[in-house]
C-alpha cells in the first residue's frame, strides 16, 4: 500500500511533463498551417517555379491575349485597334485599268484572243503625229464582241501556222479622231513626216483617204494589225511599217518584193476568211464586214 501511495507523485509528474510537450508542439503546428494559406492566398507575389497559373500567363501567351497582359483588356483593346479582317471591312480599291467597264457590246481583245500581242501606237508618241492621241489612256485594244470572235478565228488559224496577231489600233473614239483633224489643221507641225508621209503633203492626207473625219474603228470593228513569227518573235516583213502613208503600202503595191507580198497575203488571208475586209491602202487596216454597230461612232476613253 505505501509502495502505490509513493508511485503516485511519480505518474502525476510523468503527465504534467507529456502535457507541457503537447503544449509545446501545438503553436509550431498552428503557426506553420497560417503561413502556409497566407501563401496561397496571395500566387501573384510568388515567382516560385511550382506556382503554375500566374507565371504561365505572365510568361507565355495564349491564342487570344497578349504577353503581360490579362485577356479581357486585350479582347477590348484588340476589338477597338485591330479588329479581324471582314469583308465588309477591307478597303475598297479602286478599278484598275483591266477593271473598266466597258459599254455593253465592247470586249478587250485580249479577254478573248490571249495570244495577241499589243502595241498601241495611238497611246504613246511614235505615230504619225508624235504625241499621245487624245482618249487613248491607256495601251489597251477594244473590239465589238463580233469581231473580237472573228479576229479570234483568223488568230487561231494563223498560231496553228506559227504566227501571232500583234494590234496596233482598235476600236478608236471620235474624239481622237478630232485630233487628228485638228493637227492636219495645222501645216507646221511636221515633225513625224519623213518616218511615216514623207512622199505625201500632210495637206493631202484626208483627200487621199489617209486620214477621215469619220473612221470606221470608232465603231468598234476595225483594227489594224499585223504578224509576229512566233519562233523568232520578230514581226513580218510587210514591206512598209504601220502607218506609213504612201504608195508601198497599198494592197498589190509593185514597190514590195514577193516575200513581202507572200507575207501580207498569209495575214490578209486569215483575215478575210474570217469575215473582214481590207482597207486597199493600208495592209493592216482590216474590217468587220457584218459590223454590228455600222451606222454608230462611239466616244468612250481607252482605258
């Protein structure tokens, strides 16, 4: 009985000593716990490697905002500065020359006979008056639809033969034709006459049907052209060139040699089984036989 009474004071001291280290513990514990929310509630201060969501998006951006910034503020920036490209939003640009519109009837030949070279003599300044021709703004040619589809005939046949058509002139507006009128007018400008009229007194010109007041390629359905070999790209010997008034341009002249003749027949040819009819002083002046417009001369700008 006095050994239990002795142990007694022994036990009590044991459990105050276990309760002072539960005491001792505790605060480490609870103290631990509260800096570990603090953390967590605050990821933006921490640059930490685990901590994922804030450095992700500070660092590397995704498909719809931008680095550094927050997603809504991107949306409403983006949506006010670079909106995304609609239709409705592109800037309108301004026709160009392949772009006019043309009077209804009215192609471009080259819309329709891909093969034909161009040299607008009328657009540029080597012509027989040695200036640009008023409504020619641009080196285009310009036919009725008819006789785009027949010069397409006579150019198909002659490609097959190892040629392409090359056009000076085309449809040609009255106002151009006015020009001419009004330089004929005016007996001292003559500084083209020896490359295209030097035996023809530029009084002459309209007398000698050279030149006329009304021409037929204002109706649309005349041009004038001539031939490229297409293994060499060199044009034809006609004889005589473009445009130069005189007698060596005539149909059947005596002043060209047969290879020059035998080379205006391979054009004239193609041209009138195509359904034209040649100008009898000029060998590249060619015209629709069934015009459709024969009674009408047309003003609109080429362009």
């Amino acid at each position: 009985m006095k050994r239990h009474v002795k142990l007694c004071p022994v036990i009590f001291a044991v459990l105050i000593l276990l309760a002072s280290c539960v005491n001792d513990t505790g605060p480490e514990n609870t103290s631990s716990t509260v800096t570990a929310g603090e953390v967590s509630a605050k990821p933006e201060a921490s640059h930490s490697p685990g901590e994922a969501s804030a450095p992700e998006s500070a660092s590397e951006p995704d498909r719809d905002t931008e680095p550094g910034t927050k997603p809504e503020s991107v949306m409403e920036e983006t949506s006010e500065t670079a909106p995304e490209p609609t239709p409705d939003a592109e800037p309108k640009v301004e026709p160009g020359p392949d772009q006019y519109s043309l009077p209804e009837g009215f192609v471009y030949v080259t819309d329709v006979i891909p093969t034909a070279l161009l040299e607008i003599r009328y657009s540029a300044e080597d012509n027989f008056v040695g200036a640009v021709i008023e409504g020619y703004e641009a080196p285009k040619a310009i036919l009725t639809r008819e006789a785009a589809q027949a010069l397409k005939k006579a150019a198909d046949k002659l490609y097959e033969q190892g040629y392409r058509i090359k056009i000076f002139d085309a449809y040609r507006p009255q106002r151009a034709v006015n020009h001419f009128i009004r330089w004929a007018q005016d007996p001292d400008d003559t500084k083209m006459k020896d490359k295209y009229y030097p035996d023809v007194d530029k009084a002459d010109l309209f007398k000698l049907s050279y030149l006329a007041k009304r021409s037929g390629h204002s109706r649309g359905s005349t041009v004038d052209l001539t031939l490229v070999d297409i293994s060499t790209g060199e044009e034809l010997d006609m004889g005589s060139g473009f445009d130069f008034l005189g007698e060596i341009s005539h149909h059947g002249s005596p002043l060209i040699t047969p290879e020059q003749e035998k080379n205006r027949n391979i054009l004239k040819d193609a041209m009138v089984e195509a359904g034209f009819k040649p100008h009898p002083k000029e060998w590249w002046h060619y015209g629709l036989i069934d015009e459709p417009y024969p009674d009408t001369y047309f003003d609109f700008p080429v362009r």
